[in-house]
C-alpha cells in the first residue's frame, strides 16, 4: 500500500496508521532540547562546586558571657572572626557585612563597621589565614534588658547566630 498524503502533511497508508517524519524530528528536537539545561545546569553545579571550594570562609561571633544585667553592658564586645579555608585569596567584603539584632539591621551599622584599623588582610585574607576584630556595642545596642540575637553575614561568609540576655535591674 503506498502513502497517501494528508492534508496536515501526515501520510495515511490506509489502514489507519498515520507516520509524521516532521513530528518524529519535532520529538527528537524536544528530547534533545531538554537534555541540553540540564547538561548546562551539572556544569554550572560543577563551577559553583569549584567556586565553593575557593571561597570558603568561616564566620562567627562571640560575646565574653551569656548574661549580662542592666547597667553592666557598657564594655560589651562582640568579638567578630573569619578563617580563609578556602584555596585562593578572597576578599571577604567585612565592609559590606550585616548585623542583624532580633531580625533588625541597626541603621548606623555600615558606619560602625567601616570604622577603626583594618590590616591589609582584610581585603585580600590569603588561604589559611584569619581575620579577628571587636567592637564594644553594650551601650549603643544593648543598653535594655531583653534576649538579643545577634546575626553577622555577608557576601561570602554567615556566622552562625548568638544569643545572650541583658537582665533588668532588680534595685
């Protein structure tokens, strides 16, 4: 039996079978479209993985005590640090990071942070190296009694968050 040509362009050979070699190249094409985001993304995973391994920088923060009382707060330091673990030299963008206390960002924080002596290890932390610095902040943000947690992030590095208590004064 020969195919006869449709309208739509598909071949009927009159037992009602209809072969389409424009829609056999369309599901190929889709098939092998589909697999090229996904051969793009494990690439992407791989330079990421790669990128991962060269900044990689470990954060945190410290208080002296867990607990405080009103009043007592006046030479509270939080004591910030970074460690280079990483294979290059990074730049770990301190100036550029946040502090968040109970979820709220202190409005003059990008001052307090851009401010006092800065090694030249503080743009450019060579791997295997660290960083460790402290700001007294007791008056400025944690003069009330309360819970504080305290977070600390920035482009390359999150500290894990600390929480310490400042209790009233009971006179």
């Amino acid at each position: 039996m020969s195919a006869i040509p449709n309208v739509d362009g598909n071949h009927s050979h009159g037992n009602g079978v209809q072969t389409d070699m424009g829609r056999s190249w369309l599901i190929a094409f889709t098939v092998a479209v589909s697999v090229f985001p996904t051969v793009t993304t494990a690439e992407g995973r791989n330079d990421s993985q790669e990128e991962a391994k060269e900044i990689a920088l470990w954060a945190g923060i410290s208080v002296p005590q867990p607990i405080y009382g009103e009043g007592g707060t006046a030479k509270l330091t939080i004591n910030f640090g970074v460690v280079n673990d990483g294979t290059s030299t990074v730049n770990p963008k301190i100036g550029v990071s946040h502090l968040s206390i109970n979820g709220v960002e202190p409005k003059d924080w990008p001052f307090v942070i851009n401010n006092g002596l800065r090694s030249p290890e503080s743009n450019a932390l060579p791997p295997g190296h660290f960083l460790s610095f402290g700001y007294q902040l007791g008056e400025r943000y944690f003069a009330k009694p309360g819970v504080y947690t305290v977070r600390w992030w920035s482009d390359n590095f999150r500290a894990a968050p600390i929480t310490f208590r400042v209790l009233p004064d009971n006179r």
